[in-house]
C-alpha cells in the first residue's frame, strides 16, 4: 500500500467485517437445487480424484466441490457456504486494494460497494464456485496492474499462473475475466510501445494465465471425454437479444439495489470528468470497462443460457468497481457536483442494503421449510415423491443434518404422503396437484426474492391421516 492514512484502512477493515456480516446472515437457509445436486455429488464420488475425474458436469465447480466434501453433506448450511463467505469477503479488501492505486477514498468507496452489492452477497453465499472465481481472478488483476506499472520488471508467472488455476477450477466463466485482462494488457502496451514489442511483452505476462487456463479446461474435458459421457449440461438455452436483455436486466438491478437505485448508479457510473488521473489509474479502469463489455462478446459469438445473470457475473463486478473508481473523486470538497453524487451513492447504499436483508429474510426460498412441515406431521419419517428427479438432491441435501429418514419416490406411482414440486422461473403450480389417482393439498411453499433459488410447494395427500391419531 502507499502512504493512505490509516483510518481509510481502518474503515476498509470495518467495512470488510460489515460484508461478512451481511454473506453469513444471506446464507442461512437450506440449499437449493444447483448447491444440493454439488454436495450430493461430492459425497456419491468419495475422493477428492472423484471430483476431477467423475463429476463431468457443469455444475461441478471443483474447488467448491472439494470444499463440499471435506466439510460433509450433513454440515450446516452455513459451512457448507463457508469457502463462498470466506473469499467473497476477502475479494472486499482485495478490491480496495486495486482501488486504493487511485487514491484512499476510491479504496473506502470500492470496499463499500463491494461489501453491499446485492450480487456479490448473494454469490459470496452460496454453496458454488461463483465467489472463488471472482477472489482469484481479482488477485491476477492486481498482479497484471503491478507489473504493468513497470514491464521491464519480471513477471509473477507463478502467482499469476495459480491464481488463474485456482480461479478456473472454481468457475469456467473466469475464462471471461481472462479474455478482459487480454484485451486490457493489450490496449495497455500498444499505446506505450510498436506492436512487435508490445506482443512480445504481452505474451510474457499472458503465457502463464493461458498456460493456467489450458491447462483446466483439458482436465474438464478431458476427463468427460475419458468417461465417455463428455461433458454434461444440466439446462442449455439457446442465444437470443431477448434473453440476454433479461439476464442483463436482472444483473444490474441485482448489482446495485433495484430500479432506482440502478437508475442513481448510472450517476456514479459516468465517465470521469478528471484529466488529471495518473496513468495507471486510468490504465486499470480499462480492465473494469472491458468486463463490464463482456455482453457484447457474448452477442458476437451468440453464447446459450445468457439469460443466466450468474454467467455474467464479472460484468455486474466491473460496474461496481467502475461506480467506486469514477465517484470516489466526486465526493471532494469543492466538486461542484458532489451534493448529487452525495444523495446517488446513499441512494445505492440504502436500497442494496434493503435488498440484502429481503435476501437474508428469504433465504433462497429456504427448502428446509419443506422438511420441516414433514418432521411436524410425520416425526417418524416420511415417504414424498418429486415432480421431477433432480428435487431429490434439495431433500437429500435438507435431511442429511437432521438424520431425519425420508424415502424419496420419483415414479409415477405409488400417491405418497408428501408430494414435493418446484418450478423454473414463472412456470405455473398446478391448479390442483394429484398423483397416481390422489389429490394434495399445499402445506407449505416458498419463493425466491433474489437471483437464486426456485419456487416450491410441498403437498400432503387428502386423506393422509394426522399425527398423534
């Protein structure tokens, strides 16, 4: 760090407990669907070669896989999402790091927004690989930023080379990231030097990351191919404008707080009216800008499942950082439009709060709901069939801490006791629910106020007899 006075860092560290704070209360609840089908996984692979070698899907991300089973599936919620928590709050201070190569303040300012965004709570508690991606890919950023103050030092090819396996063994989208940092380490260099050089220099730093890269997507496939499976898809929507505008839309409200508060960040996020930005200040916000264009690679090259805000993570990542690097100067004394600055940040600050408590609240439209109306009609154990087979890893992963036995039935037939149905999206709820001949009733039933989760009802069939009689 340079010479910022210690109380910025003060408040840095403040803010950091703050954003741990907030992911810890957001991952309370149990955990659905993408998170339960992992912490199933890990447990039927047994060893940590299993999670390389046998789980060829795309809901493997590896590191959290590993992280799932050495903590066991019948820990607590709150563990299971332990490794999310742990480096979602240290990407905080980690961003005020970067930040902090423009000034203190920008430093208090990106350790704020980083703690708050709604996005980055919810990602930062969730059992998946989201969070760790973005930790490790932030630290390849600082690497890249620090050596391209001075190129004529040597590379940190060995950081940067684990940071970037690290980051892809937790989630496939930092290859995004790493395109980004390409595109900015080569706008970097070609304004500072002839193209020979400048491709020459580039590839010095790029190698290691591309070497780090290849390397993690050959084991992913490679190990697919060896299985003969190759690698599985759990959902695949094919591209169109109209649902990458959802996935983009559902992103930016998420990353900022909702509607109002989006519409005050675009007042943070207005390009710096500031000539006087030293180079690299103005250099490294090039990286946040390419990120947050990562939307326009993915129309070029017609990319599925854009509707996915998760998939664009680091795109919501890099408006958060830009917002912090342009409004931190802003918020001077003398600027002459530092009052409006002033009410737009509160603006954000207030309403991601908010939404981060109606995510704590929600709790992913908590499933351990369902399990807990059976144990109170049926405390001996339960019989419940699902609408579709993979419901059954959301009540495997709900029961396993309770060692509470239950007997799930994905047949048609027999009319169990308990039906449990979940839905995608806006999919409708049947008007009444039978099954094998039998009509249930809804006792219990949840829905996701944020970008994860999915809708659930749990029913109880007609004529199942009440406990205690």
């Amino acid at each position: 760090m340079r010479d910022e006075p210690r109380r910025d860092w003060i408040a840095v560290g403040l803010i950091t407990l703050a954003g741990l704070g907030l992911r810890i209360a957001a991952a309370r609840g149990g955990l659905w669907l993408d998170e339960a089908w992992s912490a199933v996984n890990a447990q039927e692979v047994g060893t940590a070669l299993g999670v390389f070698l046998r789980i060829n899907h795309d809901n493997n991300h590896h590191l959290n896989t590993l992280w799932l089973q050495l903590v066991g599936l019948d820990a607590s919620p709150v563990v299971q999402r332990g490794l999310s928590i742990a480096t979602g709050t240290l990407s905080i201070p980690l961003a005020a790091l970067i930040a902090s190569r423009q000034s203190a303040g920008t430093a208090v300012t990106a350790a704020i927004l980083f703690a708050i965004s709604p996005l980055l709570v919810t990602y930062g508690a969730e059992a998946r690989g989201y969070a760790p991606m973005l930790f490790f890919l932030l630290i390849a950023v600082l690497l890249t930023a620090r050596w391209l103050d001075d190129t004529s030092a040597r590379v940190p090819a060995i950081p940067l080379f684990l940071a970037v396996l690290m980051g892809m063994f937790s989630q496939l989208t930092c290859v995004f990231g790493l395109v980004a940092i390409g595109l900015w380490v080569g706008w970097a260099l070609l304004r500072s030097r002839k193209p020979k050089r400048a491709l020459v220099d580039g590839a010095r730093v790029l190698a290691p990351m591309a070497l780090a890269a290849g390397l993690a997507i050959g084991v992913v496939l490679g190990a697919a191919h060896a299985a003969g499976t190759g690698l599985q898809v759990g959902s695949y929507t094919p591209f169109t404008f109209a649902k990458l505008g959802e996935g983009l839309g559902a992103l930016m409200l998420s990353t900022f707080g909702g509607p109002v508060a989006l519409v005050a960040a675009l007042v943070l996020l207005a390009p710096p009216d500031s000539p006087g930005d030293a180079a690299g200040v103005a250099r490294d916000r090039s990286f946040f800008l390419f990120a947050l264009l990562i939307p326009v690679g993915v129309v070029l090259l017609q990319l599925g499942n854009s509707g996915a805000p998760r998939y664009l993570l680091l795109s919501g990542m890099g408006a958060v950082m830009l917002a912090a690097v342009h409004t931190a100067p802003r918020l001077a004394a003398g600027y002459r439009w530092r009052w409006p600055v002033i009410v737009a940040l509160s603006v954000v600050i207030v309403a991601s709060l908010v939404t981060d408590w109606r995510i704590a609240v929600n709790r992913r439209a908590d499933p351990a709901a369902a399990i807990d109306a059976m144990v109170a009609r049926a405390p001996g154990g339960a019989e419940v069939a699902v609408g579709f087979s993979r419901s059954a890893a959301v009540l495997q992963a709900g029961v396993a801490a309770r060692r509470y036995p239950i007997r799930i039935v994905e047949a048609p037939c027999p009319a169990t006791r308990f039906l449990y149905l979940d839905r995608n999206g806006g999919d409708p709820f049947p008007a009444v629910a039978t099954r094998c001949g039998s009509r249930y009733h809804e006792i219990a039933g949840a829905r996701p106020t944020g970008l994860s989760g999915l809708p659930w009802k749990l029913y109880e069939r007609d004529e199942a007899p009440v406990a205690g009689r």
